[in-house]
C-alpha cells in the first residue's frame, strides 16, 4: 500500500503475521526483486524471530489497460 501525501518519495506501508507468535508486524521496507519473486526480510518485534516474506515479481512492462490480446498477424514464422 502507498501512502500519499506531500512528499516526494512513495511510503510504503506493508502488514506481516510472524508465523511464530502471530503478531502483526508493521513494515514500511520495500520489497527486493530477485530472478522471479520479490522477497523482504522481516523480524517480528515481540518474539524477535526472523522470518523472510515472498511474493511473485510482477512482469516488467505490460499492457496499460486490461489483458493483453493475441497477436492477428504472424510475421513469417510457424507455430
């Protein structure tokens, strides 16, 4: 979740249940992408146990509105 306001920088703001004691931990640390996921180390503030948060990376350029479509002309090449 972004935040917005008067500022000129994104805040994100991120909420995680450790899997250990179940509290929810407040994250305002982005994600780092690696090769297809997105990963953030997390360390919950009452337990202290360390825990990493995975998500699946998000294509890089897609289409800008709605799914994209199949292509209706082949240039030349077999299927």
């Amino acid at each position: 979740m972004r935040e917005k306001g008067n500022h000129t920088w994104d805040i994100f703001v991120h909420y995680h249940r450790c899997p250990h004691c179940g509290y929810i931990t407040e994250s305002r640390k982005d994600y780092e992408s690696y090769e297809k996921e997105q990963k953030k180390e997390i360390t919950c503030d009452r337990c202290q146990n360390n825990y990493t948060v995975t998500k699946a990376a998000q294509s890089g350029f897609g289409p800008l509105f709605g799914k994209s479509e199949h292509a209706e002309i082949h240039w030349g090449y077999d299927q």
